[in-house]
C-alpha cells in the first residue's frame, strides 16, 4: 500500500512579499545607479564606474526576480505536479550569471585602462563623496531588509539578491575610500589598484549565489536519512522505516518518500499509523508532501537510504 500525505498542508505562497520587497529595491536600486553613473562620468573614475556597472545588474536582478517569483508558484498542477518553485531557484543562478558579466566586464576595463592609459585626472569634490555617502546608507538599507525579508519568508532570490546588495557594500566602501584618497592626497593610481579587489569581491557574491542554489536545483538531500529514521521510529506501530528519500527546502517545501514497516496487517490500522507518522514530520519540518510505502510486519530491511557512490 502507497499512500501519499493529505491535501490540507498547504505549500506556502510567499510570491507576493518576494515582489513587493523586490519592487521596493529596483525603484531603490535605479536611484543608486544614477547616483553613481552622474558622480563617476563627472570624476573619470574607472571604479565608480565599475561599480555603477555594477548596479546595473543589481537592477536587471530585480527584474529577473520579479519574473522568478511570478513563475515559481507552489501549487501543483498537470504539467508541474511537484509545483514550480525551482523557477525561483533558477531566477538566483540568474543573478549569478549577471555578476559574472559585470566581473568580466570590470576586470576587462581595468586592464585596457593599464595597458592604454589615457593621462585622464579625476577630479573629486566634497559634495560627490556626500553622495557616494548617501548611495553607501541606502545600499546597506536594501542589503540588510532583503536579507531580513528573505529569512522570513524563506525566499532564495530575496537571500540572493541580499548578498548581491552585500558586495555592492563592500565594492562601494573600497570605491569612496580610493575616492578620498585622491581628493586628499592626490593618488591617481588608486582608482585603477581598487577596481581589482572590487572584481572579486563581485565574483564571490556570485560564486556564494550559485553554492547555495544548485543543491535544490540537482535534488540534494534536505534532510538527513538518519534525522527523519530517528523521528519515524519514536512512533507507535512502526518496525522500521528504509529506503528514506528528501528533497526541496526546510520550511518552504520539501519531498520525503520512504518504505514504512508497521505492525499491522490490516489497512486501516496502518492508515492511523502512517497518518502519525506524517503528523510528526509535518510538526518537525514544515511544509511537506510526504509518500509511504507501507509494508508487513514480516518484510526486512536494513537499508536507512541510498547508497553514496561519490
């Protein structure tokens, strides 16, 4: 006998917090790339501009998540039977693959700028590092509300977008404390030496983005074989549990299949177990559709999981 979880644990929906967060840090984000654009065409500086390319993709990011999360609802239907949120997911590695370019295209503009130096003086005033200044408070405002909004609602694409909005932190303090130093001290070099460190710092927030996608993507393990072995056998009437598969996200939406052993012959007695038995997984883990397949008293098994042919 197979059975399959009841219909009345929903899957939660948290589309319409993630685009209105989503909104907010476009509108935002466009405000801060103009900030930098107008500061760095009238400095020259090879960083500012750098990092205004920069908020560029933080702005097309928002976009690309607003389609994500429009696609990645969590109802099942004919065609998605497991839902649609892995859009979501994908929309991250979206965000990924905007960091690559801007980290491609920075790099490439700091090399032609070494190799073809133009003599171009950047020339800095107090009311521009006031900007950047400003730019530098509403990057930090976005960076930690989408981080505290993605938590809560345990959206990838927000969390994504929130380490995006981090580098950019870091990339704009590196950018203003090379602009300072060559308002004050006149070192002109520093624009060019900052926009390297930038480069990478841009290519661990994608590298960071994708570590933290893909496992959903490839359907990695969400919860220990072992954790949910230990919680299935504390129930009354099961004689063991094997062949114990998860995938998806804790607290968002996750698949657990396993062969249930219990100590009954007829069916409904086993019904009544199985139904504790996803009461407790449901209580454990959140959100959940749960398959058992259940099995006699008589049936063995030692096999917790698959086994690990890496």
């Amino acid at each position: 006998m197979t059975k399959n979880s009841p219909p009345h644990h929903p899957m939660l929906d948290n589309r319409a917090a993630v685009r209105r967060v989503l909104l907010i840090t476009l509108l935002l984000n466009l405000l801060v790339m103009a900030i930098k654009v107008l500061v760095g065409l009238a400095t020259g500086s090879l960083s500012l501009l750098a990092d205004s390319l920069h908020s560029v993709t933080d702005s097309a990011n928002n976009v690309l998540g607003l389609v994500a999360s429009r696609l990645s609802s969590p109802t099942p239907d004919r065609d998605h039977p497991y839902g649609h949120q892995k859009y979501e997911a994908i929309g991250a590695l979206g965000i990924a693959a905007f960091l690559g370019i801007a980290f491609f295209e920075i790099v490439k503009s700091s090399i032609d700028r070494l190799l073809n130096p133009t003599g171009t003086v950047i020339q800095i005033a107090a009311n521009e590092l006031w900007l950047l200044l400003v730019v530098l408070g509403v990057n930090i405002f976005v960076a930690f509300y989408e981080r505290w909004m993605g938590r809560r609602v345990n959206s990838p694409i927000l969390i994504a977008d929130a380490q995006h909005t981090m580098s950019d932190i870091w990339v704009t303090i590196s950018v203003l404390g090379g602009l300072i130093g060559i308002w004050i001290w006149q070192i002109q070099w520093l624009d060019i030496a900052l926009a390297f460190p930038v480069a990478m710092l841009v290519f661990w927030s994608g590298w960071s983005v994708i570590r933290a996608n893909l496992p959903w993507l490839v359907d990695e393990m969400a919860i220990a074989p072992e954790a949910i072995h230990t919680l299935v056998m504390q129930v009354p009437g099961v004689l063991n549990c094997h062949n114990i598969a998860s995938r998806g996200m804790v607290g968002r939406q996750i698949f657990i299949e396993m062969h249930l052993i219990v100590n009954a012959t007829d069916i409904e007695p086993a019904h009544q177990i199985t139904e504790t038995v996803e009461t407790a997984l449901l209580d454990r883990y959140g959100p959940a559709r749960i398959t058992i397949h259940v099995e006699p008293p008589a049936y063995h098994s030692d096999q917790i999981s698959y086994e690990d042919h890496t």
